[in-house]
C-alpha cells in the first residue's frame, strides 16, 4: 500500500533554491534509505514531506490509513534530537514506557504485551541495562538511543529517521537495522532512513534514494535515483 507519494516538489530557502521537482514513494512494507552528499537537503526534503516546511510547489499526498484500514500512526525522529537536562524527571524506563499511552489511553495501565514491547524496544538499542537510570544523566549518544526506544514504543505505521544511529557503536547499529527490516518485511510498516553510511546498512533495505546535485545549473538542484534499477531523474 502507498503510504507516501511526493510529487514535482520544489523548496528554497529566501531566493535561494534547494530541491527541485522531487518525486519519490513510500510504500508499507518497505525499508527505503534517503542519501546524498553533505549539504543535499536531505533533512529539508524530509521536513519538506511532514509539512513542517512548506514547498515552493509540488504535492504530497499522506495516506490517513494503514494496511488495516485503521488511522495511519507516522513518527518522526529528527537529528540529534535529544537535549534533556540534568533535571529531566523520568528513569529511561518510564520515558519509554510512556510511549505505549496513546494505544491505551493515559489512565488505563498497560499489560504484559505493552510491557514486553517496551523491554523489546529498549533491547534494539541497548539500553535495556540503562533503563532505571535518569534520562537526564544519560550521554547525548544514550539520550538519543532512548528517544528511537520510545518511537519503537509508540509502534508507528511509518519510521521517518533522520541519520538514528549517531553514537551507538557497530553491533547496536546492526540490531537496530536488523530491527528495521523486520518491523517493514514482518510487520508492514514503512522505514524512510536518511544515513550518511548507505555501505553500511544496504544488506538490510530495500531502495535507495539519493539525492545529487545538477551541475549544469548555479543553484542546488537535487534529482533522485533509486537503486532498484528504476531511474527517476527530473531535472
């Protein structure tokens, strides 16, 4: 099922273009990985697809429902998002476990599936033997790995993640896309991962889409290509 379609999407920021006439997909089922040089938008073009930028034109058509005909559930985990303080008044354990709520309601208490989740989730990035610690006390790498813990805990329709694994070492990476590529081949749900590394995580996926630079023009023009053999490049 298509969960995302973006069409002749086109951003720049004040007169400066960026992206031009993007087209891609998403569908369930899929773990698709988002790459490009350093510079290429590929956090712009994400925003861009959430709505939290607005193209200078294009369409972008969200689908409301999953596979199951029930109301599509997306997370988005931007870059280096986890920034709490000292102060921060919630174990790892709680943090995660408070993302299992919204299935159930913030006043119903949650069973042992709700709770073997939980303990999955914190697992898939190694922080199960971190989990009664302060948050507030954790490394930036931890804080972080507890943030995706907590998307896994909110068992969403579609994972949109914008370079997750910075800071956990080369096993918990594994885990973590190992983890990814069950959740779209086991479970349905759709994966769109932007990584620096695409070497190190295409065993796991399915497309890849890479954004580059046109030359011919002075201005940044990124087109895409996916490594299915399907070239979708618009320039």
């Amino acid at each position: 099922m298509r969960y995302i379609t973006v069409e002749g999407l086109s951003f720049q920021y004040d007169a400066e273009p960026v992206l031009d006439n993007i087209h891609y997909h998403l569908d369930s089922g899929e773990f698709v990985t988002l790459t490009g040089e350093n510079g290429a938008a590929k956090s712009t073009l994400i925003k861009a697809t959430l709505g939290i930028l607005k193209p200078k034109k294009g369409i972008v058509t969200i689908s409301d429902l999953n596979k199951d005909g029930k109301k599509l559930r997306m997370a988005y985990l931007p870059q280096q998002i986890a920034s709490f303080n000292a102060g921060f008044p919630s174990t790892v354990y709680e943090f995660v476990k408070s993302g299992r709520y919204p299935h159930k309601g913030w006043f119903r208490r949650l069973n042992k599936h709700d709770l073997e989740h939980v303990q999955r989730a914190l697992e898939s990035v190694g922080m199960w033997e971190n989990r009664y610690k302060q948050i507030g006390h954790l490394s930036g790498g931890q804080k972080q790995r507890a943030v995706i813990a907590r998307i896994f805990a909110l068992d969403p329709d579609i994972f949109v993640l914008d370079e997750p694994t910075t800071g956990m070492d080369a096993g918990t990476a594994n885990t973590f896309y190992e983890l990814m590529h069950h959740s779209a081949h086991n479970h349905g749900k759709s994966v769109l991962m932007i990584t620096h590394d695409p070497e190190e995580v295409k065993e796991y996926t399915d497309r890849n889409i890479h954004l580059v630079r046109n030359q011919k023009l002075p201005w940044r023009c990124f087109n895409i290509h996916e490594k299915d053999g399907e070239d979708h490049k618009h320039d």
